[in-house]
C-alpha cells in the first residue's frame, strides 16, 4: 500500500483562536441570549445548580482544554495547505457529520429529547465550522 505524504504544521494561534472561538460561542449559545433557558430545562437543572463557584472554575477550565485538544485535531485534518473553503467544508463535517450524528444515535438510545439534541448538536456544528474556518483562512 503506497504512504500518503502528511504534511501537517501547526499555525498555534489560529488553533488558539479556534479555542477560543468555541469557547466564546459555548458562553453565547448556553447563555439565556440564546439557548440557555431551554436547554436548562431539558437538561432538569436550575441555574443556581450551575452556577457552583468550585465546580464551574474546573468545568471552565477542562472544557478549554478540551477545546484546545479538538482545535489541534481539526488543524491535523485541513492541514498545512488548508484554505477557508476547506476548512469550512472539514469544520462543518466534522461538527455534524460526526459529532452531531454520533450524538444523535446516542440520543436516541438515551431516548432524550430532540430539542435538547438541536440545541447539543447544533452548538457542536457551529462550533466545529467556525474553527474550521479561522483554521483554514490564517496560514
């Protein structure tokens, strides 16, 4: 079997900006500006459970971590030769034609419900998009 050349550089500031991108959105979009009422009643929680000084400084800090981990996997996939196109194009694959989907057969074993799907999903398509687009546009 021929080896496929892997031409893979990191840009480390377009990859912190994509974390950082996801990071802001998450904020918006679980926010009551957006989603966050909603969501919190799918998910049976009342937002001073969530607002947990001690808890919500680690949930914070792993989710950028996380964040950072995903951003840096995404940078792998376009790859060196990336452009906005197809960074859009791996971003929005990525976000829901594998992570949106992968969370939808989940659901559905889960049996929870189809709002708090679109609200999960249609953050993580979002999200996968933006990063792939700031990943493939800055070189």
């Amino acid at each position: 079997m021929p080896s496929m050349p892997v031409d893979v550089s990191f840009n480390y500031l377009a990859i912190l900006a994509a974390t950082v991108s996801t990071f802001l959105l998450g904020g918006l979009w679980y926010s009551p500006v957006m989603f966050g009422r909603a969501w919190m009643k799918e998910i049976g929680v009342n937002p001073e459970a969530l607002g947990e000084k001690e808890k919500l400084g680690l949930i914070m800090g792993v989710s950028f971590v996380l964040e950072l981990i995903m951003a840096f996997n995404l940078a792998a996939f376009i790859g060196a030769k990336g452009t906005l196109a197809f960074g859009v194009f791996a971003g929005a694959a990525a976000g829901f034609g594998w992570v949106a989907l992968a969370m939808g057969v989940t659901y559905l074993f889960e049996r929870k419900s189809l709002r708090l799907f679109f609200i999960n999903a249609g953050y993580h398509a979002v999200a996968f998009t933006i990063m792939g687009a700031i990943l493939g546009a800055w070189h």
